[in-house]
C-alpha cells in the first residue's frame, strides 16, 4: 500500500454556480430526530440519470437495483464518543471538548467551548479519569490538547471514551439518543470519526448477507470523517472553498477487487458521500483505484468527471453544503434539486438520520 502524506485535492474547475444556487426550503419538521426504528425501512429515493426518472421504494429494495457483478463499497470508520464535558482544573469552570483527529505525535485536534478558558498551558479534567492541556492554538481556533489517563487501567484512549464521552451529533439532532449504536452502522470498525457516515446506517446484517448471497461484491475503506466535511460553504463562489483535509486508506485486497469488477462490467456503488470521495482521490483518470493511504482535500461539484464510481447511496443533504453540490455533480444540478424539492413535497425525512436516495 501507497503511503502518501500530501493532501489530494481536484483542479478547480471554473463554474459560474454560485452557493446560493443549492439552497432550497426545508421545513424543520422534516430533521429526523432520531433513526428508523428498522434500518432498512427507511424510504428510498431512485433517481434514474439517463432517463432523469424518480421512483419512490424503502430501502431494503435496495437489493433489486444492484446486480451480482456490481460492487458496494462502504467507509467502516467508527465514530468515537468525541464529545467531553468537563470542568477547567483552574477555576472548575464548565468546559467542552469535541475530538476532531488524533496526530501523529499522539496528540488530538480539538474543538473547544468557551476558547477564551483553553489558552496554551490551560488544562481540563474529565469525568475525574481523562486530564487534558493545551499545547498549541492552530489556524482556524482549534487546540492541539495532550491527555493523560491510567494506562494501566485503560488500554487506549478509546476505552476513555467509550466510559465518558458523548456521542458528537450534528447541531441539528435536537433529541438525545437512546443508544449509541444508533449512530454507528453495523460495519464499523476503526475508531476515529467525529460524525458518523450516515448513509450506512440503513443497512443491517440479514441486508448485507443477501447482497452476497446474490453475488454482489463488498469492500471496505476508512475515511475518518471530520467536522470539515460539515463546515458550511461561506463564500459566493463554490469553487473558492476550500475543504478540510481527512485521511482515508484503501486497502491492496480492496483495490484489486474494485478493479477485478469494474473489468468484468460491473458497476461501483459508493455508500455515502465519503467513500466516494475516497475512491475518486485513490483513482487515476483511467478509473484504476489504487491502494494507498493518505489525506484528501477533494472537493466535488458539478463539472467534474468521476473516474472511480458508477452509483451513490447517501442520506439527504444540508442546503449549500458541499455534500449537496457532489451529489449534484453525479446526478446533474437541476435533476438533484428538482429531486429534493420532490422529497420535501413528499415529507421525506432528511439529514443524518432521514431517508436515502440511490443515484445510478
């Protein structure tokens, strides 16, 4: 495997799309609070490219639009229960943590609140087990903090958390989640995302067990999701953003089969706006992934020519987010947003825990 320290980013492509162009009106009673009760009985959404056709179906369909030579490929990042709430050991004041990636010298990025209590040398206690410090403010506000904990009683800061963290829902999920595996899908695996990679949230074991029953392929790469992939876009122009960078591996083993499919005719289906953008920054022009591990700052959005994917599965997008705009690169901007006016007309349920849509 490929290690690559720099940062993947697209060429910008010259567009006279502006973010306003991605808004549309969403009601607020149309958040989901809180997850299907059955995975796989969320509705589903498909969207036809070529003939620009929508049907309306629930998610366990899912099986009848994906052939045995195709190939799903899923992000198994695990969301770590990245919020902290403590106290300042100075004055005890209330502090809040959210973990965005841990660094290769062992310490964490972090978003902090209130900033003005979490100077360079400041220090924090959590849950009377997790101490943390400040040790350098980086561009953008977020702190480089060091945490001290019983090694002897923890084997990894993992285990911390898993005892007194909280899971870091997006502002919008107002309602408090019964059990954290709510917000991790059934494939998760390696520990290290701050947001969950909603779109494979829908599927459980007996779904998956019949995709291979039927022959479709399967393979898992990791992209630890951070909070850039959220941030809204704040400039008019869409091309003048800029994304935060996240790192992803793909694996040899996975590479190969991804390759092996496409060369025998079969399609490939990304689950979620992540592992598409995985497989587009380890792909070459000829569609060709290759294994690698590194950091990607790709940026997707209606110009640009997918190389590695064939279909997307993802949930329904923010308004001006980035995640909308690739979306819209796939399935055309007028197609997509006719689509999401469709699903608000028909009270489908958006964000991280609302209903998908198959674009193939």
């Amino acid at each position: 495997m490929e290690n690559r320290k720099t940062e993947i980013v697209n060429e910008r492509i010259a567009t006279d799309l502006k973010t306003s162009d991605f808004y549309y009106d969403l009601p607020e009673e149309l958040i989901a609070q809180s997850p299907s009760e059955v995975r796989d009985m969320c509705r589903l959404m498909v969207i036809d490219r070529e003939r620009g056709e929508v049907s309306h179906k629930v998610f366990r369909d899912i099986i009848d639009y994906l052939n045995p030579e195709d190939m799903l490929v899923v992000n198994s990042s695990k969301v770590i229960p990245a919020r902290l709430l403590g106290k300042t050991d100075k004055t005890g004041a209330d502090m809040e943590l959210l973990l965005l990636r841990a660094i290769e010298d062992g310490g964490w990025e972090t978003l902090v609140r209130p900033g003005k209590r979490a100077k360079v040398g400041a220090s924090f206690t959590f849950g009377g087990i997790l101490h943390a410090t400040v040790r350098e403010i980086v561009e953008g506000g977020n702190r480089i903090v060091d945490f001290e904990y019983d090694t002897e009683k923890y084997k990894s800061i993992y285990e911390v958390l898993d005892e007194i963290g909280n899971m870091p829902l997006p502002p919008y999920i107002t309602k408090k989640l019964e059990n954290k595996n709510d917000y991790q899908t059934v494939y998760a695996k390696t520990e290290g995302s701050a947001a969950a990679p909603t779109a494979g949230l829908h599927f459980t074991e007996e779904l998956l067990a019949k995709l291979r029953e039927k022959g479709v392929g399967y393979g898992e790469v990791t992209l630890h999701v951070g909070l850039g992939t959220f941030r809204p876009v704040k400039v008019e122009k869409i091309e003048d953003h800029l994304m935060h960078g996240e790192h992803f591996v793909v694996t040899d083993e996975v590479a190969a089969e991804i390759n092996r499919r496409r060369a025998a005719g079969g399609r490939i289906v990304a689950v979620g706006t992540t592992s598409c953008r995985v497989l587009e920054s380890a792909s070459t022009d000829d569609g060709i992934v290759h294994p690698m591990s590194a950091e990607t700052g790709i940026f997707i959005y209606p110009g640009y020519k997918f190389k590695a994917i064939n279909a997307l599965i993802t949930n329904f997008h923010l308004p001006e987010s980035t995640l909308l705009m690739l979306v819209s690169a796939l399935a055309g901007k007028e197609l997509m947003m006719d689509s999401y006016q469709k699903a608000v007309n028909l009270k489908y349920r958006f964000f991280s825990f609302g209903d998908c849509m198959l674009i193939q």
